[in-house]
C-alpha cells in the first residue's frame, strides 16, 4: 500500500476520558475534526469538516469532483496555511465560480454532501468499456486485506475509509470523518501523481448513493465495491455509466446491481 | 409510536435484479432518493435528498435547524408540489437570505450537510438544567425497542435512523438516506405539534458529530444516544452545552463522554 491510515498521527485521534456501562473512568480514542477553508484563486469556496491529514489532496479532489478544476488545469501553486486552516489553489487561467456556487443540491451522501447541478448535464456522456475484468475472489481478498489493515476506524470509530485498489491490491487507503472527503483525497492524489483510473476498483465503507456513484464515474473508476447498501437511484446511474457496482460486500456475500458483465468466476 | 417507518410504502424501496455472490439472479428490496426542492418565500434555500415521506417536517425542521426560522415564526403556508418535487414555506414576516446562504459550513454529518457560521454563534448561549435524569437500564431498553422496530433499514439498508424517545419510550422514529435529513423531520414534527424537548431523549443510527450535537442543543434536547462513535469536535459542543452525550451503545456496553450527571445507575 503507498498509503495507508497513519494511526500513529497523533494529530488525528484526542484520548479523552468518560464513563464506560459500568459507570467506570475510562479513556477512549476519539477521531479528531477541523475545519478547513479552501479558496480557488480569489474565490473563497468552502469551509470542510476533515481530519486533514492530507488538504492538498483534498482540495484538489474537492475541486475536481465538484468541476470546477479538470486534470487539464494548470495548477500554479497550493497554499496551506495550518494556523489558519486555509488552503488556496491557484490556477493560470482564473474563473468565476459565484454563479455556479448558488446552485447546490444537497445529497444524501456524507460529508460534503454538495454537487454542482451540471455535473449530471456531463454524466451522459461518461460510458466505460468493457476490458477491464473482476475476479470474484478479487472481491474477498480486497475486503480481507482492507478490514485488517490498522486504521483510524479501528482505533477511533466514527470515520469512513476509501481504497483504490488494482486487481487484489488495496494501493492508496484513505479515511476521513465524511466519506465524501476521503474519495476527493483519492481523486486529488490521482491527479497530482498521475494515477490512471482504467484498470482501478474503488473500494468504499460507505452507502452507494448517488452522489458516491457520481464522483466514481467522474474519477472514471469502472468499479465500486461497498460494504454497505445502495439507493435506487445511485444504481440507476451506475446503469447508465454501465459501472459495475457491488454492495453488501461482507464476509462471504455480496450484491452486484450494475456492470456484472466485468464479473468473472474463479470460485 | 407515534411515528414508525412506514415498511409498507411502496414508494420507499424499490425491488432490483441482481446478482448474489454465487452470480445467480435475485431481487432485493433498495432505497429510493428523490430531489426536494425548498423554497422560503420567494427564496430558493436548497434542493435535498430524502426518501420523501414527509415533505413538510422536513421542510420545517431544516429551516429551523438552519436558524431561518424560529420557533416564534408565524408559518402561513406550507405547499408541497409532488409532481415539481417542490416544497414552499411561506411565512408572514420575511427576511432576506441571500447573505446567509453565501457563509455555508460544509461539515462531517451525513446528508444536508451545511451550517450557516452564526449557529456556532447561538451555540453558547444554550446550557442544559439538570432535572432529567436517565436510567442506566432505559439505555438498553430503547436500544432494543429501536432495533426490533420493523425498518426500512432492516428491508433495504442504506438509511440513517433518529428517534425522539421520552423515558424508555421511543415516540418519533424517522428514517432517511442522510441522517440530517431524519433529525429536520423530527425538529419539524416537534414545531408542528408543538412537543417539549426538555425530557426528550434523542436516539440516532448516526456518529455524534459536531452538526449532530449542534442540532441537538439548538432543538433544546439534553440527551443524546448513539450507536455509532464520536468525533472530538462533537465532545466538545456537547460538554460546553452540559448535553449528555452516549456512542457505541450496542448490546450491553455503551461509552458517556458529556453530561454522565444524568445517568442514574438503576442495574
């Protein structure tokens, strides 16, 4: 795994001390949330709630799943300023963003929970081949690997997890207290470091709503594996983008409701 | 119950074919999310999604969650256009939002999502009494009246869960795609049939977040349990507030890390 949760961080967990079921003292790990300010230019955007381990890539991601950045955009310099909790990305070419900025849906998903409403104007055009394939076993071995690697989940709680995997190999874990976050850190790392989504699975510990199913086909992963659930509407994009989608993933079963075409049976 | 998820609705789920982990077809039952648009007068305020079954809670509960309006606001009219996913509240006094809407939060919690800056202003003002007392064992009792309620959560998944209880006594149960938009319905509920929060208990599927005890304190409920963890940033809101806070109430155990002055050990 090149990253993996960085459960040592002790920025990223608080001890705090309170009562267990027997009314006892007792000192738990607690995940730790900031606010983080980030700017496009001149442009204030957004004010996220994260645990800020990685704001570049976040902000990158941030930018790119919301459109307001593309992977052609050139990209001057990214500012971090811990004390303030600001982040700034500049770009050569500069936009007004005010307009769009009025028109937020709100979604179910976690976190950041906002799409640009033209993101579903672009959706149609996105239809992935069908090269790539998944092994069934694939599916247990990312589970097993991903739920036994040390994270801020298992020590903490209260976080989800993201994983970009390729065939059986989780290669960059990423957690966050929104889901939301930790899929935009995946996408800001994959532009910054040039990462091809083609042959990439997308493992994620939260729902496969809409928005969930939005981001991945905008990032062009053709596959997403959840432990968790889906909404209708998140398998009927994931229809339409032909993404195979795969929920429910845990110990032995799982449900595939979109692309189970890219499914191979090795069992 | 006054309130409990209504399994029977068939514009709730949808049934889906898929694909089981031995690859044979199967139908499952999956959550349906639909767009909500709100207006406040003439105001565009959001487009949310929720499953939708109560439209005008949650059109109340978010504007009151969100301070657009308050508990003195004289409502004239609440419209729900079902075929334009339209919902409009107008009210007799009227105040520009435009301002507000440009200062959003995006934060951790599931769902909406957002907190307008001057609700963390309000925030200090609110401090709990010390009256409500919380029996150790109406912890377990709730959990479990809770858990064997039948859901959508047990028939399709993917769906957050906030219950009002009094005593050991759940009341309101609400479900919906973002746990946000479950804690709007019951502020909404609370508003429209004009029911006290003082010795009300708040029960939630969801992470005690920052956005979660904030919503908490601002409808003036002193105690909140929850199956999920914590994050510091919610610790921290609740123990300004005095609001008892619980996490990782499952089975026999649970964790207090605010308020356990309340909590009477009846075992």
């Amino acid at each position: 795994m090149k990253i993996k949760p960085n459960i040592e961080d002790k920025k990223l967990t608080k001890k705090l001390v309170g009562l267990n079921e027997e009314l006892k003292k007792k000192r738990i790990d607690v995940i730790e949330e900031k606010p983080l300010t980030l700017f496009l230019n001149d442009q204030e955007i957004v004010t996220m709630m994260t645990i800020n381990d990685y704001p570049e890539y976040l902000a990158i991601g941030y930018l790119l799943n919301q459109n307001m950045i593309t992977l052609k955009t050139k990209i001057v310099s990214i500012d971090y300023d811990d004390e303030l909790s600001l982040i700034v990305v500049r770009t050569v070419n500069k936009t007004d963003y005010q307009k769009k900025l009025k028109k937020k849906i709100l979604t179910s998903g976690c976190a950041q929970g906002t799409l640009f409403g033209d993101i579903m104007e672009s959706f149609n055009k996105i239809k992935f081949n069908h090269k790539l394939k998944l092994k069934k076993s694939w599916i247990y071995e990312l589970s097993k690997k991903i739920n036994l690697t040390p994270s801020l989940y298992l020590k903490a709680g209260a976080i989800h997890g993201c994983v970009l995997c390729e065939r059986n190999k989780p290669i960059i874990y990423m957690e966050d207290v929104g889901r939301h976050n930790a899929i935009d850190k995946i996408a800001g790392y994959m532009m910054m470091n040039k990462i091809l989504p083609e042959n990439k699975i997308f493992y994620t510990t939260g729902r496969l709503t809409s928005e969930m199913v939005i981001k991945a086909v905008k990032m062009r992963i053709p596959i997403v594996i959840s432990r968790s659930g889906f909404t209708a509407w998140g398998v009927e994009l994931a229809r339409q983008a032909d993404l195979t989608l795969i929920g429910r993933a845990k110990g032995k079963k799982f449900f595939v409701l979109s692309g189970d075409s890219r499914i191979e049976d090795d069992s």
